[in-house]
C-alpha cells in the first residue's frame, strides 16, 4: 500500500507538470509578437517542453503500469485470503460431521447445542 501511494502521488506530480509546461507554451504563444518561427525563446522552449513531456509521460506510464500489478497481486491476495477462509470453514464443517458420527450424536443436535 505504502508502494501504491508513492506512485499514486508520482503520477499526479508528473501530470502536473505536464499541465504546467502547456501553461508555458500557451503565455508564450499567446504573447509573441511578430513570427512565432522567429522567436528563438520559444523554439527552444518548444523542444526542451517536447523532451520533457516525452519523459514524465514515460514515468507516468511506467508508474501506472506498476500500480496496476500492485493491484492485480492485491486482488489475487484478497481472492486467495477469502478461498481459504471458506475452505477452512467447510473443512471445519466435515471435521465436526466425522466427529459426530464416531461419537453417534445426532448431527442436527451438535449444529444447534454447540454451534
């Protein structure tokens, strides 16, 4: 869990992060002047931003490829918790079926005097 919630939080700074780069972009666009294809700030902010975003995108995948398995193990953990908890329970209903029937008491009187 505590694995689950480091990810959780990488994924919400790298998307946040992603979100401020595009802010960047926009003001800049949004306040050139003259040709954007002149302006060199803004070139080189485009291709640092292209960068940038191309590697928090891949760490953000790769995050959320890992929380996934973590899920999946926790589902199939839950899932194995819960099969042995009711096969223990139906193992513990034979084991009083066979403890009855060597003592010869009525079956239906153990389940209700004693359960």
């Amino acid at each position: 869990e505590e694995e689950k919630g480091k990810l959780v939080v990488q994924i919400a700074d790298g998307q946040k992060q992603l979100s401020e780069i595009e802010d960047k972009i926009l003001y800049m666009l949004a306040n050139s002047t003259g040709n954007i294809l002149d302006d060199e700030v803004l070139i080189a902010t485009l291709a640092a931003s292209k960068t940038t975003s191309e590697q928090i995108n891949a760490q953000v995948a790769q995050a959320e490829e890992t929380k996934t398995k973590i899920d999946e193990a926790w589902r199939k953990k839950r899932a194995s918790l819960l099969f042995r908890s009711q096969t223990g329970k139906s193992s513990l209903a034979r084991s009083k079926t066979r403890f009855c029937t060597c003592l010869q008491i009525p079956l239906a009187t153990f389940w209700t005097t004693r359960c």
